[in-house]
C-alpha cells in the first residue's frame, strides 16, 4: 500500500474557512509538521485543495 507523506510549508492564515479546516483535518497543526496518510482518492481530493500550502511526497511501505 502507498502512503503520502504530507509536510505544511505555508500558514494557512489569510485562506478561506475551508482550506484552513482541510489542513486541520490532515493533521496539520503547525508549519513544517508532517504526517502520513494513506493514499486514497479522498485524502488526494484534501491535498488538491491545499496543493499551495503542502509539498506532497509518495513513499512505499
């Protein structure tokens, strides 16, 4: 199974409402925090939206 390693590298301040709850429900809390997601279509719908705040990075397990 393929995970996606999701980093913030820009503050949601400044966005809509709903780009910053997307970040929220990532796991995103602070700037250069990380975390690991499954790859699914609904986890890549949450990352096109919030494509300018994170760098996504794939990784095998």
């Amino acid at each position: 199974m393929k995970k996606l390693k999701i980093t913030l590298v820009k503050s949601p301040i400044g966005y809509k409402y709903d780009q910053k709850d997307t970040v929220k429900r990532l796991g995103l809390r602070k700037l250069n925090s990380t975390v690991i997601k499954e790859d699914i279509p609904q986890i890549r719908g949450m990352i096109r939206k919030v494509r300018h705040l994170v760098k996504v990075e794939e990784i095998e397990e």
